[in-house]
C-alpha cells in the first residue's frame, strides 16, 4: 500500500558541490538503481527511509544525467531526476547545475506588506514579447521582457517600458516551468508554435522555449533569473503560475517512473482519476508528494526571489498541503504571496479536505479567486450571451454585487473579471446577447464601468494583461494553443483605447492611495441596490468624519442620487480619477452618467 510507504525528510535532487556531487532519489519500490553519467555508470546504496544515493567526486557542472530503476517484477526503467535543477533540450536528461555560480542570489525585495495592497497584472512571456511589430529583439524569450526602451513600429511603449508604467505591483507569469506541449528544438518563430504552458514536465527547472538556447541548459537559469531581477530592479514583483495538480503524460513522468503509482491518484480498477481533465491528478495528501510540492515551491522562492505562487486548480489539493507550503514560504518571508483557484474538485481519499472555498477558513493568507464576483459583474462566465449586471442583466445583481465587493476576510479575496482563460471581457461582452449591436463606445463603457468596480472591491486585485485596453482574441474562448495571431500583446491596442488604459493606470494610483477601497477594515453601508443602480457609503474612509459615497450606474440613462448637504470632492467620475479633486457643494443630490462608477468625499 502506498500509504506504508516511508517518508524521508532531506534533500534530493542533484547537490552540487565542486570536489563533488551527490545524487539522491526516492524510489521505495526499487531494487535496484544506477546512475549514468558522461563518465560512467555507478550503483546507489539504499538507505532506511526509501532514499537511494551514491557521492561522485568531481566537478559535475553541466553533466547530464540519468537513473535506471529495477522494480520487484524484474522491469526496469530510465528516468529523469523529478528534482532535476536543469535539464536538456526538451527534457530528455537531467543536468547537475551549479546555481550558486550561475545564479548568485540577489537580496530579496522589501516584505510586501499586505496582501490586499497587491495589484496583480497576469500576462504570458510569449505573448508580451512575440509580436513582429513590438521592437522587441528577443521575441518570445525571457530576454524580450529585460529590454528597455522599446517601442512599437508606430511609437507606442512596448515589453518592459509598458509593464512598469502600468502601475501594478505584481507581474504573474504563465507557467514558465518546463512544460512538454512546445518543442524547444523546433520553430520557435511568430505563429510557429503555442501553448500556454499548462503540461507540467519538470517542475524545478525554467522552460527552454523561453530561453535564447534550449540546447543549453545554464541559459534557461541564467535568462530567467535575468528577467527578475530585471523586473525587480523596476519595482515590480514576480508571481510564479504552479500547476503541480496534473501532469502532462503519468507514464513518462519522472514522478511515476520513479515511484509507480504513488504521485496519482487512481480509482479502483487502478486507472487515474481525472478531476482535473487532464488525464490525471496527484496525489498532494500522500507525504512525499506533499513534501515535492514544498520543496518545489521553495526552491523558486529562495534560489529566483520569486515573490508568489499562484496555484492552478488548487482545489486538487488538501488542505495541509498548501498549509505547509504556507508555512514553509514564511520561514523565507511572510510577505509572499499565494492565490489559487479554488474550485471544489478532486477526488480526494474519505478524511482528506480539499483546498477549496468551501474550506478557506481552514488556510488563512490563501487567496481565492472570486469566481461569484466575476459572473456577477458580466454573466456566466461559460455562456457567452448571458448578461450580467454590466450588460443590463436585472434582476438582484445589484445586491449580489454588495455583497461580491464586501467578503469578510478581504485577504483570501482574489476579484478579477477576466483572465487568461475563457472569453475576455471585451469579447464576452461583445458577445453578450443583451448587447447585440452595441456600439464600441458602448461595449468600452460597460467594459471600464465592470473593471472599476474590482477597485472598489475588499480584497487582491487581478487584472488580465490587455483588460487595460479592451483586449480581444478575436472571440476564440480557450486560446491556449492558438497562433500568435490570436494571443500576441497588441501595444498599439493601448493607444487606441488610451482613455481607458489610463483609466486603470490612475485607478491603480487611487486604490494604493486609499486602504478604504480594499481593507476588511472598513464597513460599506448600502445606500441603494436595485435594478441597475448600486451606491453605498463608508464612514471614515477619508479621515475621521470625512466619508466615501460610492454611487454605480449601469443604466443606459442618468442617476439622481441623493446626498447630504454639504461639501465634497469628486475623486472619480466619468471614467477619470482626480487625484488632487477640488472642493465642490453639493445641496441635496449628485447625477450619475450612464454607465459610470462616481466617487465621493464629503468633506463636512
């Protein structure tokens, strides 16, 4: 039973050290295991716990390695080291790497302070960087995000310039792990190949597609490690997208082959669960999977700087676990970030919780995507024609919105309207059937009016590259495998919809300004929600006595809101945010435009 399995609690992997070097794998099962290296083939001596090693003397740097196991049943096997730091061209080997040459480690940045503080800009290096016209030299590439100065073919800001005028605190990047849908030794040029890189392959070593070499395996490390401290050094922290749920093929990963049917969960009749469509889903209850996923995570944090971990499909794994990746990325710094997607899902063993909403209270400063928020604000997300309180959808949305905009615990509060996955919002709206014939003009308002109302939300902003400047894919769904015709970055799209990409530029400005906009610690009271009309007010939000009105029209005509009497000043109406508003006297009331958010002080 794999349950009885042992459990061993140190390092593995390939540790490196210049006189020599140490190869340590689990495998409890095996017999029997060698090690091949360029200079020979060497037994490992088993020890009490399910750990097999043997010690090379020499300096390994670079070498390629790989394990040959022997089971009971006299089968044998050749794999790549699940833990392998660096590997070839598309995995075929694993490669012993000195990181601390490589790679020296640079301080970390400053504790990030307070998870709602994070405003969160999710976008795919492939994308950002791979568009003919975008004055990037390194296209596709972890370099393309390091250059500075780019501009597109018409002028516009591009790569790293445009990231660090956005304003946004975090950059979370799709998967930049090494997965297997894009071969890194094919054509790698515009609209050659895609993926989005959901097809976990080896977990602890950076993507070679992404690397100007993938035939070198020191350039993967090197680049990557280049592009955060690039972004670092601008002022912009790294989330890391993790998707330890499921891998790309059980059969010639390294965690099956090493450990058969340990890492997987199966049914019954012994074929593998598939929860999460993948064709398979692991196991993170069972120790040693659990202590993989710790592992893995730590050696981002600690050996890249990465500042947080955003954890696809989440509610495949338990509880503990992210518990103890929690603890585990405390002990390097509390300010990490960790969101997931939450969804309940899995086939977890009986006794077993899942890492889901349902059990958010079970792991505190976990963030969960606000999937109730987002099908509030603009219709169910899998149904393209259905209307949501943006696009004239009725009904209670007004009062679910209130509700959707004040969680308790702000902290586990991920609101976002769109993201890489699914339609974008332009093109859900565009597609929503209560629209049908809207003019551009239109779609943008409702498009601006939904995105200002995640900044005016308790909780972790998330915003869809592109969401800036109404972003579309040209109405493709799932464009995880779609040609860069679809997916590159349009920088020129932002200059088009200039009004709205600075919209959101100022309103990460104000929503950094203003703890009100995000804290639990302030308490909304609603005024009006009804129809298409949403206003509540939030007492202190300015200073002692000096209150917030928040007034919502998503109706296609004026709202006469009233008010008291007195002073104010507008901070955001009409798609603009004043930072510096001036003084104005209201004596009973406030008109809202048509799909419009207003923000008001009172000022006595």
């Amino acid at each position: 039973m794999t349950d009885n399995y042992p459990v061993y609690h140190g390092e593995l992997g390939a540790l490196y050290n210049p006189e020599g070097t140490t190869f340590r794998l689990w495998a409890p099962t095996a017999t029997d295991i060698k090690l091949h290296l360029p200079s020979g083939v060497y037994p490992l001596t088993q020890g009490a716990n399910g750990e097999w090693e043997t010690y090379i003397e020499g300096d390994h740097h670079l070498a390629e390695y790989l394990y040959e196991l022997t089971f009971p049943d006299g089968s044998t096997t050749t794999t790549v080291d699940p833990y392998a730091r660096s590997v070839t061209a598309n995995g075929h080997s694993g490669v012993v790497i000195d990181l601390h040459t490589l790679i020296p480690r640079s301080p970390r940045m400053p504790s990030f302070p307070d998870p709602t503080e994070a405003i969160i800009y999710e976008a795919h290096i492939r994308d950002l960087t791979i568009s003919p016209t975008n004055g990037i030299t390194h296209k596709g590439k972890f370099l393309g995000l390091t250059e500075t100065g780019t501009r597109t073919t018409k002028g516009n800001l591009s790569g790293l310039d445009y990231l660090t005028n956005l304003g946004v605190t975090h950059i979370q990047l799709l998967p930049v792990f090494d997965f297997g849908s894009v071969d890194e030794s094919g054509d790698l040029s515009f609209n050659a190949q895609y993926n989005w890189g959901y097809d976990p392959v080896h977990y602890n070593t950076p993507e070679g597609s992404y690397s100007t070499n993938p035939h070198d395996p020191a350039s993967r490390i090197i680049e990557f490690k280049q592009l955060i401290d690039t972004l670092h050094n601008h002022g912009l922290r790294v989330i890391m997208d993790v998707v330890y749920n499921h891998v790309y093929d059980v059969d010639t990963n390294p965690l099956q082959r090493t450990t058969p049917g340990y890492y997987f969960r199966q049914t019954p009749e012994g074929t593998w669960h598939n929860a999460t469509g993948c064709g398979n889903e692991t196991a993170s209850e069972r120790p040693m999977m659990r202590k993989f996923i710790v592992d893995s995570v730590v050696h981002w944090a600690r050996t890249y700087g990465i500042d947080g971990f955003r954890f696809d499909l989440m509610g495949i794994h338990d509880v503990d676990t992210i518990n103890a990746v929690r603890a585990a990325l405390d002990d390097i710094d509390p300010g990490i970030i960790i969101i997931g997607e939450g969804w309940e899902m899995g086939n977890h063993p009986q006794g077993v919780r899942g890492a889901n909403q349902k059990n958010a209270s079970l792991i505190p400063r976990v963030g969960m995507f606000n999937d109730f928020y987002r099908d509030v604000v603009k219709g169910n997300n899998f149904t393209i024609g259905d209307s949501g309180f943006v696009s004239g959808g009725g009904g209670d949305l007004a009062s679910k919105l209130f509700d959707a905009l004040t969680p308790i615990d702000a902290s586990q509060n991920v609101v976002y309207n769109e993201a890489h996955d699914n339609w974008t919002m332009f093109d859900k709206l565009v597609g929503t059937a209560t629209l049908q014939g809207a003019s551009i003009s239109d779609i943008a308002k409702r498009h601006t009016l939904a995105t200002a109302t995640q900044y005016l939300a308790r909780g972790i902003v998330f915003v869809h590259a592109g969401q800036e400047f109404l972003r579309t894919k040209l109405g493709e769904e799932n464009s995880y495998k779609s040609p860069d015709s679809v997916n590159a970055f349009d920088y020129d799209r932002a200059a088009e919809f200039a009004k709205e990409s600075g919209f959101l530029r100022h309103l990460n400005v104000f929503r950094r300004k203003y703890a009100w906009t995000r804290s639990s610690g302030y308490t909304p009271e609603r005024l009006i929600a009804e129809g298409s009309h949403l206003s509540y007010r939030v007492a202190d939000a300015f200073g002692k006595g000096r209150d917030a009105f928040v007034l919502i029209n998503a109706s296609e005509h004026p709202l006469v809101h009233s008010t008291p009497e007195g002073k104010y000043r507008v901070h955001i109406t009409d798609g603009t945010v004043f930072h510096d508003p001036q003084p104005i006297e209201l004596s009973g009331e406030y008109v809202v435009n048509p799909l419009r958010v207003v923000v008001l002080e009172h000022a006595g």
